[in-house]
C-alpha cells in the first residue's frame, strides 16, 4: 500500500471518528434530569437567605468548564497511565486508541495552559537508529491526531526514546507489545 494511500485511509476513518466523536444526543435521563433541575430551581422562590447562598456556591462549583461532565482534573487523573500501542514496525494509531488521544485533546481544551510532550518508544527490534526513527514517527502520530482534535501544536512537544526504558524487560512477544507505545507527559 502506497504512502499517500494510507494517508487517504487514515484521513477517512479520522474524519469518521471525529464525526462520531462529535456527535452527541442527551439521553432520556439527562433530559428528565434538567428539566427537573429547571422545575426545582423555579419552585423555590420563597427560599430563605440560607438557601440560597447553599444554591450560589453549588452554581460557582458548577461553572468550572467541563467536557463531557468531565473537568480539567478528572481528565487529568483518567488519563494518569493512559498510553497509545502499536504494532510491529508501525506508527499508524489503532482504532481503540482513538478515545485515549481525544480524552488528552479535551483536557488541553479545558486547561489552556497545559502542554504535552509526547514520548515515542520501540521493541529491541531493529537498530538504534531504526527505534530512534520509528520512535519519532509514532509520536508525531499522535501529534497529528491531536492536532487534527484542534490542539495548537505550539503545545506539543515530540520526542523518541527508541528502544531505551522499556515498560517490560523480557524478550517475548508480550513483552515487545508493551514497549511499542506512545506515552503522554504534562
């Protein structure tokens, strides 16, 4: 398969994954949900002084931006060991590694200040100069992807260990997959 072909395909299931991505519709429950919160609010108009500063500091709690229910710390902690595999020889990020990538271009959009340096790392497989490259290659994967989610790339920093600390010593396959990754660092 031809360089720019993968680029076609990988362009395509991005551009899907976005889409999917991005389109939300609240369930029935979070309908109900605020529509009784609405209700609930408006019923208590005669509410006493107490009451409503109780009402005023839950709404300033409520204000820190979120995406997805979720604010800039949750995210934080949810993504604390979260990293992308590869597979042998490859820098093209799997599917299932696509929620990682967006949870970390949500946390950036919640925390501005926030920059990432994206670490590329190999099996012992191949020379050092191969791990070195292939390193740099799967981090600029995920550079890209989050690039495409809309994260400045002034914000993100690449880097490439090759074949240097791996997560698992052994010389086994299991071993091996473990090694092949990109790892997130705020």
């Amino acid at each position: 398969m031809s360089v720019s072909s993968l680029k076609q395909l990988f362009l395509v299931a991005f551009l899907g994954l976005t889409l999917v991505g991005c389109s939300s519709t609240p369930s029935k429950d979070e309908s109900a949900a605020q529509s009784n919160a609405t209700t609930a609010s408006g019923d208590g108009a005669a509410a006493s002084g107490q009451d409503q500063a109780t009402g005023g500091a839950a709404q300033e709690a409520s204000a820190e931006p979120t995406v997805d229910g979720k604010t800039a710390s949750q995210l934080l902690a949810a993504l604390q060991g979260q990293m992308v595999h590869f597979d042998f020889d490859r820098s093209e990020i799997k599917p299932e590694f696509y929620d990682i990538i967006k949870m970390n271009a949500d946390y950036m959009s919640l925390d501005t200040n926030a920059k990432v340096t994206i670490k590329g790392y190999c099996d012992e497989r191949g020379t050092p100069e191969y791990n070195l490259a292939l390193g740099e290659r799967r981090a600029d994967a995920v550079k890209n992807a989050l690039i495409a989610q809309g994260v400045s790339p002034s914000r993100i920093n690449v880097i490439s260990y090759g074949e240097e600390n791996p997560i698992d010593p052994g010389h086994t396959e299991a071993a091996w997959s473990k090694n092949r990754r990109a790892v997130f660092s705020y």
